[in-house]
C-alpha cells in the first residue's frame, strides 16, 4: 500500500501532518509494509528569493490580522500536544521554495526522500531555517549528508518532476496543502486529525488486503436464497 503526501515545506499543516502519518505508521502492526512518497506542491512561488516573515504575508494576501491568533496559534499548540515541539508556525520568514523541492526530488532518488523530507520541516519549523537559495538549501543538503546535492541544484535537472508532481495534484482536485492520497482509492484534501488518519489508512489497508478465502463449507445463504 502506499501514500502518496502532496505538500510544502512552508505549510504549517503539512509539517504536522508528516509528524503524524509516522506516528500513525509506527503504531500500526502493518506499518513498515506502508509506502509514504512525498510529492511537491508550491505555495508560494512568487515571493521574493530572500523571503519575507509569515506577517508579511498575511498582509500581502489580504488576509486578517486574526489568522496569527485563530489558524495559526492553535497549529502550534496541536503540535505541542502531539509531541512535535518547537514548531514555529508564526515566527518564521517564507520564500519560494522550488530548489528545496528539487532537492527533495534529489534526495528521493538517493533513497532518502522520506528522511530528509522530515529533516526539511524540522528545520523549517524547528529552526525558523530559510530555504529559498541555493546557498541556503545546500548549507542544509550538508548538513543532512546528501552527497553531489550542488551538481543536482545547479543543473535544475528536477525541475520538470517538480511542476509535474503540482500538475498531477491539480488535476486529481487539489487547491492547496497537503493533499494526500491513499493507494490511489482516497484523495483527503487539507489536514486530518491523529484518529481519522489512522482510520482512512486501515480502510485503504483493508481493501488492498482483503482476507484470504481458506476452504469452503457445506452452505452458504445469499440475498437469493441458501445452497
């Protein structure tokens, strides 16, 4: 089975909902058998290279000064409670992030996708860590060890998979971040709480993996009568 995640490293949704897809995985008895690929999905990539602060924005979208206290606040605290703390959903600056998303893509060829995706947000909400140069994205290719991550950035040799992951995300009906699919039977636009994540993923478990038939028996009763 696999899970395919559609996300940003700015969103403060995403960031928790990578925490809690390994925290549903990791208490599940078939977990391990669980495919998570990260795919990209831009947000913003038209804010400038050397970024601006998550208020900054609120302005520049138009949006209420209230979305700090009302959306933005209470990601923070649902992080705290699940465990994933510091996560700074207010204090950080954002920039466009489409050479974090190759780097991403670059990692996930070398086998690592799921790791330094993490990695990513940790830094990001973790640190307030500014991603949007290409210095700024290598300091952090070797601070996680991903080996020839400069000759990957500078050829731009994934910037195709990039804007196709987006494409494909719109075209199954994504609006935005994240957007999960469940081995290709759910699409879950936006964040899902712990209980309804570990709840879809059962169910996509379930009809992936149906029950073997062992043996037969004598009679059966059917909607058309019993044999």
């Amino acid at each position: 089975m696999k899970i395919e995640f559609w996300s940003d490293i700015v969103c403060p949704y995403c960031g928790l909902m990578d925490h809690r897809i390994h925290q549903a995985l990791g208490r599940l008895p078939y977990g391990d058998r669980v495919q998570v690929i990260h795919r990209s999905f831009q947000l913003h990539p038209d804010l400038p290279r050397e970024g601006v602060t998550q208020r900054e924005l609120i302005k520049m979208a138009g949006a209420p000064p209230t979305t700090v206290d009302q959306v933005l606040r209470p990601i923070e605290r649902q992080a705290k409670e699940e465990g994933l703390t510091p996560y700074r959903a207010v204090d950080r600056t954002l920039g466009p992030t489409d050479l974090a998303h190759e780097l991403l893509a670059y990692a996930t060829d070398q086998g690592r996708g799921n790791e330094v995706w993490t990695a990513m947000f940790r830094a990001h909400f973790g640190q307030a860590r500014k991603l949007w140069t290409e210095d700024e994205v290598l300091d952090f290719a070797a601070d996680v060890g991903l080996e020839g991550a400069a000759e990957a950035l500078r050829s731009r040799r994934y910037r195709g998979r990039v804007d196709a992951d987006q494409r494909q995300a719109l075209r199954l009906g994504a609006r935005g971040a994240p957007f999960l699919v469940f081995d290709g039977r759910f699409a879950v636009p936006g964040a899902i709480g712990a209980g309804d994540l570990r709840a879809i993923i059962d169910r996509a478990w379930n009809e992936s993996n149906p029950l073997p038939v062992v043996g037969g028996a004598d009679g059966v009763c059917t909607p058309d009568g019993c044999d």
